[in-house]
C-alpha cells in the first residue's frame, strides 16, 4: 500500500509542475504579444506640427506596444495641442499605426502680442514660418469674431498673398478693412463682401500689370496708383 501512495503522490506533483509550465508558456506568450512594439508609425495631414512634435507629444517616440497604446490615449494627449483640430487613428496588420491630424488653420499674426491666431480664435506662438499677414490693429469686440470667421474663408493661396490687414472704418461703413499684397496692390473689403478676395487671381488678369487700389467694398473698381 505504501508504494502505490508514493506513486500517486509523485503522479500528483508531475501534473502540478506541467500545469505551472504551461500556464508559464501562456502568460510569458501573452507578455510578448501584448508588448509587441509599433513597427511603423505613419502621421499625415500635419502641416504645421512636424512629425516629431506628434510622436513627443503622443508619447510614440519610443515606439511601445502596439496592443496597450489605445486610440483614445493617443487622441486625448495630441488634443491638448491647440493646433490639432480632428484626429483619425487606423490599425493595421503588421503592427502599423497610422494617425491622420486636421489641424487648425493659422489666419494672421496680431502686431500688438506677436501671436498667431488660429480659425477658432486661439491665439499661438508658431516657430514654423508661414505666409500669413500680420493684422496691424486693433479690431473692437464687435467685430472682431465675424472677421476671424472671414479670415477663415480666404483661400490658402490667396491669403499667402496678403502681408497686412487694417481696420478702416469710415462714416458709411463700420465693417471696412484694407488689405495690403504682396505684388503691391491694396484692397479695400468689407465685411459682408470679404469672399471677394478670393478671385483675386482673376482680378489681375483683368488689370494689365497696373498697380493701385482695388475696392470690392463698393463698387468694385480699381484705381492707378500715381
């Protein structure tokens, strides 16, 4: 009787230890799996933000698990930055993470604080040069919001072509800036007509390589520069 007891008891401890190496086996290849790095990382749409601001600021720089870095960590870190306007992140097979950033667009740079305001009103410090005009004064409250909403508006290419805006009211129009390019030519705006600016291009055709004022306030026409 005693041997068969010894047998069963050395039986008993055998299935325990392969148990245990088993269940070894199954953790340790989770461990591996959940701490498989990023292989590539692919960011697209930031035009002002360089690629290594994004991966210092998403905390990706390192490359870490593809598995335990979640989309919604990666978002709610990049959203902090005032520039970052929408985010899109994508998974793919052999480990690919790809971040897709629509930024906030940079509108003007306010002379009284050297700052860059965005289309949302926030105002920023922007290392990167950017063709934007600088706003050389001050807009009153009341106009103000309307204006970034029109400054919004203005083609890309187009409002690289402006240096300087000014606020010019007169006595028949509180809503009147003036718009000063970079060929040159000036344009008087209005509020309610700011969207003219963006035929711009087709305006110069029509002006022979004259230089002058052009008022798309009222009236629409252009006046020699003598």
């Amino acid at each position: 009787m005693a041997k068969k007891i010894v047998k069963k008891k050395k039986l008993r401890v055998f299935r325990l230890l392969l148990i245990i190496i088993l269940l070894g086996m199954v953790f340790f290849a989770g461990y591996l799996y959940l701490n498989t790095k990023i292989k590539n990382l692919i960011i697209t749409g930031n035009n002002y933000l360089t690629d290594d601001e994004v991966m210092v600021q998403a905390e990706l720089l390192d490359y870490p698990s593809f598995y335990l870095t979640t989309k919604k960590s990666i978002t709610k870190k990049l959203s902090k930055n005032p520039l970052v306007k929408k985010i899109k992140i994508k998974r793919s097979f052999y480990h690919i993470l790809t971040i897709e950033i629509e930024e906030h667009q940079p509108l003007f740079i306010k002379k009284e604080n050297n700052k860059v305001v965005l289309d949302d009103e926030k105002e920023i410090e922007l290392n990167k040069n950017t063709r934007i005009p600088t706003l050389m004064n001050y807009v009153p409250n009341t106009k103000y919001k309307k204006f970034v909403q029109k400054m919004a508006k203005i083609n890309k290419d187009i409002l690289g072509k402006v240096s300087e805006v000014q606020y010019q009211p007169n006595e028949h129009d509180k809503d009147r800036f003036l718009l000063y390019m970079d060929d040159g030519n000036s344009v008087y705006l209005t509020l309610t007509k700011f969207d003219m600016i963006n035929y711009y291009n087709d305006v110069l055709t029509q002006l022979e390589g004259k230089k002058g004022i052009l008022y798309l306030d009222s009236g629409n026409h252009f006046k020699i520069m003598e």
